[in-house]
C-alpha cells in the first residue's frame, strides 16, 4: 500500500475521534526508518487510547501492517507504528515539552525560524 494512502487513512481516523492540532512532517531527508510522521494532541490520556486503537484497526483493516504500538496503556504519548508512517498521540502538556515538531522539522526550516523571532 503507497504511503500516501496510509498517511491520509490515519488522519482520517485521527479526525474520526477529535484529535487536535494534527501535524504531517515529511522526514525522509532526515531519517531512514520512517518517510512520515503525523503528530496530534489527545485531551485525555481515555482520548489518546481510543485514538491510537481507532487508528491501528483503521490502518490494518485498510491493508496497511502495524509493526508496534507502544504506551497505549497510559495514553500520555501513544506510539502506533505503521513501517513507512508513525503516527504520535500526545496529551497537550507531553506534546509542549517534546516538541517533536521542532525536532524533527529540516535544518533550513528551523534557521528561518529562529531567524525571524530574534
């Protein structure tokens, strides 16, 4: 299945459950583990759950293979991890201090970033 399709069935069902702030972060040049990483924040660590399994049985149903899925338990920050794509569920005060975001965002976009706020 093409990564497009899988990355357009997640966020389908990351919107299914209200999931908010969905951010799709193409990191091909940066990584070789993944091509794309999606990001959402969960109300509650219940949200996060119902979110991370909503979107590991919409993928596998669609065809996809779920390599993992880790800390469904706690719902803080969900992991599922679908080969090519790995969608992050995190509760808005996990998602703040990580900010996965910036890391993972290409050099020349952080460099014009913080260009502009000094």
């Amino acid at each position: 299945m093409r990564a497009n399709k899988i990355q357009k069935i997640a966020i389908t069902a990351l919107e299914d459950i209200k999931a908010r702030d969905i951010t799709v972060l193409d990191v091909r040049k940066l990584t070789s583990l993944y091509d794309t990483l999606i990001i959402a924040t969960a109300e509650s660590s219940r949200q996060g759950g119902a979110l991370a399994r909503h979107v590991r049985d919409t993928l596998k149903a669609a065809g996809a293979t779920i390599v993992g899925v880790e800390g469904e338990a706690s719902g803080e920050w969900v992991l599922v991890d679908a080969g090519d794509i790995v969608v992050h569920i995190m509760q808005p005060a996990v998602r703040a201090y990580y900010n996965l975001e910036e890391l993972w965002m290409p050099p020349a976009a952080r460099r014009r970033i913080h260009s502009v706020a000094a």
